[in-house]
C-alpha cells in the first residue's frame, strides 16, 4: 500500500505536510532549490520586522531629518542586523516564485497597526501565498491587561486579514492564560490557521560583563512536547488549519504532532543542523511509518491521539500532570 502524504494547509494543496519555517532558510535561492529538491512542497519567509522599515526609512533620510527617537535607534542601533531589507525581501518573494514552484508564505512581525497592513499587502503582492502574522510580543507594562494586550492583537489580525486576499496564519507563543479562548478570538477575526509556537528567546547574562548575551540555540525534540499538548487540546475545538513549529527533528516528531492534530509541520533547528537535505530524510520516515501502520493516509493518521478521545480534557491534562510527577524513581542521595 503506498501511503498519500499529501495536506491542506492554509488553502494550499500540499504533497506533504514538511515545512521549512520562518528562518534565513528562504534568504538564498540556492538553498530553496535544494530544500525544494529534497521535497518540501512550500517555504515560510523569515518575518519583516516594522523596525527594520522603520530603520531602513530612517537612514535614507538621515541627512534630512535629525528628529528621530534617540532611543529607538539605540535600541536597534545598526540596520545590518536585519538580513533582508524590505525590497531585497519582496524581490526574494518573486525570484522564489520565479525559479521554483514552491509556494511562499510571507511573514510579518509589525509594532504599527498600518505597519502590518502595509507589509502583508506588499508582501501579497510579490507572490505569497499566504501570510503568517508573527505576534512576538513580551509585555512588560504593568498597566497593561492580558484583556486589553489580546484584544490590541486581534484587531491587527482582523485588519490584516480584511487587508488581503491570502489565508492568514497567526504564529504565536504558548503563553496566554487562556490559549483555547484566545484561538476563538482568532477564528472570530477571520484567521485561517495557527502555527504553535514561537519560541520565546530569552538572553542570558554575562555576571562579569554586565551584559546581557543574545545568543540563538537550536531546538531539539524535547521542545516538541508543548507543541503535542496544545494541538492535541486544540485541535478537535478549532477549525484553524494548525502548523507545529517547534522541536521537529525527526520523522517520528512528525508523525507525533500529525497525530496531535496538525495539518503541517515546520522545521527550522533540524534543518540548519543537518542541511536542506534533512527535508527528504523527514517525508521517506513519514511514509515508511504510515506504510508499515498501515495508515492510507496523512487524513486518516491526523488528530488520532488528540483529546477528541477524551471526554473531559482538563480531567485528562491533570491526570498527565499527576501521573507524570509520580513517575519518577530516581534515587535520591
Ligand atoms: C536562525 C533563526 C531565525 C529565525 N527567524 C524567525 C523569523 O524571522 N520569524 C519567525 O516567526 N520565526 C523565526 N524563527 C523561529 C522558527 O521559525 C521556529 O519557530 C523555531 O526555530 C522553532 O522551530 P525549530 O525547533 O524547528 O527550530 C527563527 C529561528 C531560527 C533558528
């Protein structure tokens, strides 16, 4: 029995549900050859931050305006940390259509209502096939309520997708107090899926220096098991397309978080470490599971071990936390 990969993922008809994720994966076209190459049916942009515009404007008109807020470009103090600007991102956008056919989707990290609304369209435009809305946000206002925080970012979920004609996917981190009602609220301002989750960087601090140290590590698997919790709650709820980012190094991750409910899986971490070829490595494990499972298909596997299967979820994820606290035997010495 030969198994179909293939998924419906934001709209997109899929041969297989592997992703490359946000990342400078999609930065250089002999990259995205390969990783087409090796079988990866689209690819998702690194995002367009608002302050990488807002920096680029800034020096262009630097010898004309010396008005600009000392501590925002202090902040951001060199526009050669942003990879791509923005034309250099939507010219990417169209040589990745050009040359391949692959489908992009474009991503947004915006600080201004008008700045989302200007860089989906933009990025539309180029040739994207669907956007995802990156919503990186750590607050740190006291003043500020969960309420009125979650409310700010479905409004700019609602104006972006009125903004466009493409699905809009919204990245999130896992650290809402109540992520099940914040995805309705997603549902309600007419996003059409969810990538689960943005890794939240934290910087450590050099004691001696007094620095604080930005330094970017990769995943491994064991970040997955955050991702299977809230697919497999949200998943029978919700009627978003779900991607897990986060933790897929293996084809047996990936069959894990299809069986949480998700309809694409994007990998970044596995992909730096062990190249663009890595994507072949993670479709031919898949399949080999689902032949020899006899699953006919990536449909029939999807959502089986989610908490469809359970009838009172909370009841459930309690009993995992007890059960999983009294499982340890170490000794202790
Ligand atoms: C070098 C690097 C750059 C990244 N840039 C972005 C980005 O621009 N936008 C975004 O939403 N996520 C970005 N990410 C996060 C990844 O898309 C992904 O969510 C995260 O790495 C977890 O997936 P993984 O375990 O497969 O690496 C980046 C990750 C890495 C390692």
């Amino acid at each position: 029995m030969t198994a179909s990969l293939t998924t419906n993922y934001l709209g997109l008809e899929l041969a297989n549900p592997i992703l490359p994720g946000a990342s400078p994966l999609g930065d250089d076209i002999d990259t995205v050859l390969k990783l087409e190459d090796a079988g990866a049916p689209a690819i998702v942009m690194r995002s367009v931050f608002e302050e990488q515009i807002a920096l680029e404007q800034m020096a262009a008109h630097k010898h004309l305006d010396s008005h600009v807020d000392p501590e925002f470009s202090s902040a951001f103090p060199d526009t050669d940390v942003f990879a791509l600007g923005l034309d250099d991102y939507l010219e990417q956008v169209r040589r990745i259509r050009a040359r391949t056919q692959l489908k992009v989707i474009g991503s947004i990290n915006g600080i201004t209502p008008g700045g989302w609304i200007e860089y989906a369209k933009k990025i539309e435009q180029a040739g994207a096939s669907a956007l995802e809305l990156n919503l990186y946000a750590v607050p740190s206002d006291p003043k500020r309520s969960a309420q009125e925080l979650e409310a700010e970012q479905l409004v700019t979920v609602r104006d972006v997708v009125r903004a466009v004609k493409v699905p809009v996917a919204v990245k999130l981190s896992p650290y809402y107090s109540s992520l099940p009602h914040f995805v309705r609220g997603l549902e309600e301002a007419g996003a059409f899926g969810l990538v689960m989750f943005n890794r939240v960087y934290q910087a450590d601090i050099d004691p001696v220096k007094l620095e604080s140290q930005r330094t970017l590590h990769l995943s491994t698997s064991d970040e997955l098991l955050l991702r299977l919790r809230w697919l497999a709650i949200l998943s029978p709820q919700t009627k978003l397309d779900l991607s897990a980012s986060g933790g897929a190094h293996t084809a047996i991750d990936v069959v894990k978080a299809i069986m949480a409910g998700a309809h694409a899986v994007q990998a970044v971490s596995s992909l730096l470490r062990n190249g663009p070829s890595h994507v072949r490595a993670l479709i031919d494990g898949l399949k080999t599971f689902l032949e020899t499972q006899e699953f006919a298909s990536v449909g029939e596997m999807r959502g089986n071990m989610n908490r469809a299967r359970s009838p009172n979820p909370q009841a459930y994820e309690r009993s995992d936390y007890i059960h999983i606290l009294q499982s340890w035997h170490g000794n202790v010495s």
